[in-house]
C-alpha cells in the first residue's frame, strides 16, 4: 500500500473543501491510502511515512498560511534528503491570484527534491474585501471535481509506480 499524505489548513473552509474533495479521489484508488491531516497535526514523521503528498492552503496577504507555513517549518529538516523524488501536487484556494502561494510551496518542494507532477490548482473566490475574505467560503462544483480528478491522479500514479 501507498500513503498519500495532504497537508491542508483552512480558515474559512475553502482549502478544507478542496483537500477533502481531493481525498475522496485518492480514495478510489483501493492500493493508496489517502492521509488527510491539518496541517498543526502533522509533522515529519508524517512526511518521511509518506510516499507522495498535496499541500492545501489558503491564500493569506499574498502567501500560503502560517499554520502550513508552521507545518513545513516543522518537518523541513527531519525529511530533509530523505525525501527525494517523491510526487506531490499543491491545491491553494485564493482570493486573487494565488501565484505566490504557490511559488512559496514550489521552492520549499524543490528544496526537498520534490517532483511536482501536476500545476498547482488555484481555486480564485476574488475575495477582496474584510467581509468576503473572512467569510466562509463555498468551492463551486466543478473546481472540486478538478480537485477529486487531481487526488485520483496522484493516487494512479503512485500506484502504478510512475512517479
């Protein structure tokens, strides 16, 4: 068996939505066992433990979240060179354009010699405004069928080896 470790964390819901949609994709695959943990639950043992991983955040003033950002700055150095090579796809849901959460994820997944295998998947609210940035946030239908289609790849692909 195969673990698909997804990191998420959400404030208003967003990223939690996605994660889980994405879970439930990895979960068709019966030869991976998707790990759905928050992100202050998980920690490099996690990580090492893991074979591939996705990385759910929110965007927050243009970056991922502090409790993602706390969580890789927890398990940085204990999967640091043990890692290497291992997949991993990044879901972030934003109220702009989310481009800096990403490239913020990609240099820390470069940094453990990560293979991205899918663009990051940016879900964009354009939640501009207090009230709209801090209130709970419904993902659309079809973004979380993109989500689902991204878990389940993620899971083929580790099961049939490819990454």
């Amino acid at each position: 068996m195969k673990t698909l470790l997804i990191v998420y964390h959400s404030l208003t819901g967003g990223a939690l939505q996605m994660a889980k949609a994405a879970a439930e994709g990895a979960a068709t695959e019966p030869e991976v066992v998707p790990r759905l943990l928050h992100a202050a639950a998980a920690g490099g043992d996690d990580v090492i433990a893991a074979d591939g991983y996705l990385f759910a955040t929110p965007e927050n003033l243009g970056a991922i979240s502090g409790l993602l950002k706390d969580f890789f700055d927890r398990s940085y150095y204990a999967a640091l060179d043990r890692i290497n090579g291992r997949p991993y796809a990044t879901l972030i849901c934003a109220g702009s354009d989310g481009a800096n959460a990403a490239r913020q994820i990609e240099r820390i997944a470069t940094g453990w010699r990560l293979k991205a295998v899918a663009e990051p998947l940016i879900v964009c609210t354009h939640a501009q405004t207090p009230e709209a940035i801090l209130a709970p946030k419904i993902i659309p239908p079809e973004e979380l069928a993109r989500c689902t289609e991204l878990g389940a790849a993620l899971a083929a692909g580790l099961a049939m080896g490819v990454f």
